[in-house]
C-alpha cells in the first residue's frame, strides 16, 4: 500500500501510522469480502489536510475532519489529518474505536466511489426535483448498513440528532409556512422545506442503515426513542420507509428502488401541509395546506 507522509509530525510518527492503518485496512477487507479498494492509489498523510485538498484541486471541506476522498485519476487517494490521527493513537481504546468505524465506511466511500450509479432516466420533473434527496438515503443507509459490525459501542447511532428534529421540525416548518404566508414567496418556501426534509430523511436513513445493519428493530436499541417515535409525526413515515430501504437494497439500484423513497420524501412534505407536484407546465409545484391557520397578518 502506497502510503505518503507530509509535514513533520506525520514524518516523524510514519512508521508507527503506516502499520495502524496497513493492519486495519487488511482487518476490514478481511472481513467485508465484497470490498474492493483497487481503486485506492494512496493514503497521504498530511499535517496540514487543507494544503494537502488544496494541491489535489479540491476546495478545503469546511469545519475540522479526519480524512477526505479525492481524485488521483485513474483512481483515488485519500488523504487523512495526521495530527489529528496522532491525537487519536495516544488516545483510549473508545477513541480508537471510533478511529476503526471511521476507516471502515471510509473504505466503504472509495468502493462506490469506484463505481459510481448508472444515470438514471430523466423521469418526471418531481422525480428530478426528488433525486437528490433518495441519492443521499440510499448513501446514507448503504454504507451505515455494511458497517455496521466496527460501530463503536459508545455510538448513539444518530438517534439524540433524529430526536432534535423530532422536537424542532415541527415548529420550524410552520413558521415558513407562516412567513410564505405574508410574504407569497413559493420558491423559498420549496428551497427552505426541501432543505429541512432532506435533512430529516437522511437521519432517517442514516439510522436504519445502521439497525439492518445490526439487524435490530429501534425498539431493542431504545424503548425510549421507539416510543418517541410513534407519537411523533415521523411514525408512518419511519415504518413505510424501513420497509422501503430493505427492499430497495435487496435490488439492483434504479428506479424500482427509488420510487417508493420518492413517495417517502412526498409523504414527509404532505405531513408539514406541503403536497409536491406537477403544474401543467411540466414545473414542480407546491400547494400550502398549513397545519394551523396563520395568525391574522398586517
């Protein structure tokens, strides 16, 4: 394995770095039979990982990060924080844990990366406007699914995150309802709900990925969030897409997998008093039916 070192902390601990990451990788292919990471030309360990995106032509991911997949055509490389990683290796066993599960669906990350979806068919206008929103389930739920086995055992599997939305979407969403109504302002009011439920759906996937994964139901994980979600709005959309995501990842990718997540995210839409769908125009549409009544507007 071709590994790279740059700057001197990296320099200075490589040969103590290039065996941790040598013995994980060949414990996670090892175990994960169908991963392939023939594409991955080299691992380069930066103390500075903005320089290192930087020389590789990539714009610096915003906020801190242990490691970026980028381009090395013909294949990739990835590039890992190595201060950051030599705070980890010093650290205890939990944070080596997590060092473990971050690898392991980096792998994952560089094996689709390699293989990239066949474009699907343009479809219908809405199933366009939609895509974006099912590509990320279905990244989401695929990779948690497959790395499942390295989760650390302090990992709350997204679920305090997907509790918070339960608590704020609500209200969130009403408020822009509330202002598209004084301000008739449709296009943001599309920009702004897509954001939120793209955010929503993809904890949700984000989570189930990792429950098929560990081929548990939420309830045995967490009475507590099981039963915060069947009072929660999220309730029947959580169930029809668990089933939507099992059966979708049992096939070949396209569209019989991606239409019923698209009437999944249709659904999430419809719960806040959003319907999408096409004008005659062929354009995407969205009909404000708001959960309560807006106060009276001047």
């Amino acid at each position: 394995m071709n590994i790279e070192f740059d700057g001197p902390v990296s320099s200075a601990n490589a040969t103590l770095i290039r065996q941790v990451i040598e013995a994980l990788i060949q414990r996670i292919v090892a175990r994960d039979g169908d991963l392939d990471l023939s594409a991955l030309d080299r691992v380069v360990v930066a103390d500075d990982l903005a320089a290192a995106e930087a020389r590789f032509g990539v714009t610096p991911a915003a906020g801190e990060h242990l490691s970026r997949i980028v381009d090395s055509s013909p294949g990739f490389a990835l590039l890992v924080n190595g201060i950051k990683l030599w705070s980890i290796l010093e650290g205890d066993s939990a944070e080596i844990a997590r060092l473990i599960h971050h690898l392991h669906k980096e792998c994952w990350r560089l094996h689709d990366a390699a293989r990239p979806a066949a474009a699907a068919e343009a479809g219908t206008p809405l199933a366009r406007a939609l895509a974006p929103i099912v590509a990320v389930m279905w990244q989401e739920y695929r990779i948690n699914r497959r790395t499942a086995w390295s989760l650390p055992a302090d990992s709350d599997l997204l679920l305090n995150h997907l509790a918070a939305l339960l608590e704020a979407l609500p209200g969130g969403m009403q408020e822009e309802i509330t202002l598209y109504f004084a301000d008739q302002d449709l296009d943001g009011l599309f920009a702004k709900s897509t954001g939120r439920i793209a955010h929503l759906m993809q904890a949700v996937a984000h989570v189930q990925g990792y429950l098929d994964g560990m081929e548990q139901p939420l309830k045995a994980v967490s009475a507590e969030m099981a039963e915060r979600v069947s009072k929660s709005f999220l309730s029947p959309i959580w169930m029809t897409t668990a089933q939507h995501l099992a059966a979708g990842h049992a096939i070949e990718p396209g569209e019989l997998a991606d239409a019923p997540l698209r009437r999944d995210v249709h659904a999430a839409f419809a719960t806040f008093g959003l319907m999408t769908r096409e004008s005659e125009d062929g354009d995407v549409w969205v009909d404000v039916e708001p959960l309560t009544p807006p106060d009276t507007l001047h």
